[in-house]
C-alpha cells in the first residue's frame, strides 16, 4: 500500500500539516510520497484562472490524501482546480484534510471538507473522514496535530 499526500499551501501551515501525517505513516511502516502543488505565480484566493508548473502523478498510489488551506469559508481555489483536474480514483481511497484560521469550524472548514468530499466522490474514490487543523496567528497545537494524523493513520489502515 502506498499513500500519496497532494498538498498546495501557500504560508507553509497546511505543509506542516502534511509533514506530521507523513510522519506518522513513516511510524507506522506505511509507504508515501508528498506531492506540494505549484501553481504559476501566487494565486489570488479568488481567481480562477490556476495553472499548475506540474500535475502530480498519482497512478502509483492506492490512497490519496488530499490538503488544502481554508479560503473564503470555502478550499482553496487551488485545490479544487486540482480536484477539477484529476482523473479517476475508482478503486482508490482518498481523504482530505485543511488547515484554518477562524476560531469556529462553521466558518469555512466544514464547508471546505465538504467540497472536498463532494470532489472525491465525484472522482469516484472511497472517500474516508477527512480531517482539519487550526491555526491561529501562525501558530498551532502540535498535539492536536499529532492526533489528527494518528487518525488519519487509523481510517487509512482499517
Ligand atoms: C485569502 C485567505 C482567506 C482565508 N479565509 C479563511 C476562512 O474563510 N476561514 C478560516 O478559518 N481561515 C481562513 N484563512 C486562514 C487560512 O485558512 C489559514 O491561515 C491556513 O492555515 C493557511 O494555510 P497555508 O499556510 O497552508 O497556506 C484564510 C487565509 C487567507 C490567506
């Protein structure tokens, strides 16, 4: 089994995010590549027009995780021009998981998961419980992080 985390962060949280996940699936014996998404140039949050330097490859991995910074009560438009951009997962499993900066999780992060469900679904994958992680003046609670990777590490491996 092989994971592919696919992340785009733009301040660096949501990659730290990806980072500890990667930790703990190298903990628990799990293979995995990451994938940091590059757009051209630095998106505006609300712009549409995204162009990535690379796609990620994922044929060689049978989960993806997939991560994204909250934007606007909503992911990114990055992410979902990903989303928008791959090509089937039937027979995969997929997850997402966000990093946020708002005190309340109705302000963007259950949307966001939500979208990004909505996206895997769409892409036929067996979509998991996704995940999110706060931060607050780029800050954040590396043990909550912790936690939240050991679940993601738990869905993955049941
Ligand atoms: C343009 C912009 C819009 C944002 N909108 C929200 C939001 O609606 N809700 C929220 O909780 N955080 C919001 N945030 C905070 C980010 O989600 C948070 O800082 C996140 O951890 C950034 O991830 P990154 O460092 O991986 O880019 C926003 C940040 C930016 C830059």
């Amino acid at each position: 089994m092989k994971v592919g985390i696919i992340v785009y962060s733009q301040s660096g949280h949501t990659a730290t995010f990806a980072r500890t996940i990667a930790d703990h699936l190298r903990e628990a014996g799990i293979d995995y590549g990451i994938e940091l998404l590059r757009p051209r140039g630095i998106p505006k949050p609300w712009t549409r027009n995204i162009e990535f330097r690379r796609i990620p490859e994922i044929d060689e991995y049978d989960i993806v995780l997939v991560g994204s910074p909250v934007w606007g009560f909503n992911a990114s438009k990055v992410i979902l021009k990903y989303l928008n951009s791959m090509k089937s997962l039937k027979g995969k499993k997929a997850l997402p998981f966000v990093t946020y900066g708002l005190p309340l999780k109705s302000l963007g992060v259950n949307r966001s998961l939500k979208r990004m469900n909505a996206e895997l679904e769409e892409l036929c994958a067996d979509v998991l419980e996704g995940e999110s992680q706060y931060y607050f003046l780029f800050k954040t609670n590396k043990n909550k992080m912790n936690e939240a990777a050991k679940r993601i590490v738990e869905r993955i491996k049941r």
